[in-house]
C-alpha cells in the first residue's frame, strides 16, 4: 500500500477528542474573545472540520498581534 499524503495524514490521535470530552461544543468556546498580546494554544477541534487549520500547526503557542486579533 502507498503511503497516504492527505491533509490530515498521519492525524489520528492528534484530531481525537479526549474520552469525556465528546458531545457537544460548549457555546464559550464559539463566544471567547481575543485581544492583542494575548497568548494562545492552537488546538484543533476534529469535530468541526470547517476552518481547522493545518496540522503543522497543532499545539503551537502563538501570541496574537494586530491582524490576528478582534477590532474592538
């Protein structure tokens, strides 16, 4: 068999969620808001594949700047 090369190759643990953690989205997550200098996980959800990013990106630590943040 060749090996696969999809976007989320090699992504079987890293997309799952946690054994309690399955269900519904809680709605504070959809609702939380971000400022400039903020410091964040990127984590994907592999329950929602709409906007995951890519998974080179998964369990990085970024600080937010001014493109990346809300308007307010």
């Amino acid at each position: 068999m060749g090996h696969a090369s999809g976007l989320r190759a090699g992504t079987r643990y890293a997309f799952s969620r946690d054994y309690r953690k399955k269900g519904m989205i809680p709605l504070n997550v959809y609702l939380r808001q971000y400022h400039v200098g903020d410091i964040v996980d990127i984590k994907a959800n592999g329950a929602v594949q709409k906007g995951m990013p890519h998974k080179v990106y998964h369990g990085k630590v970024i600080s937010l700047d001014a493109s990346d943040a809300d308007k307010d």
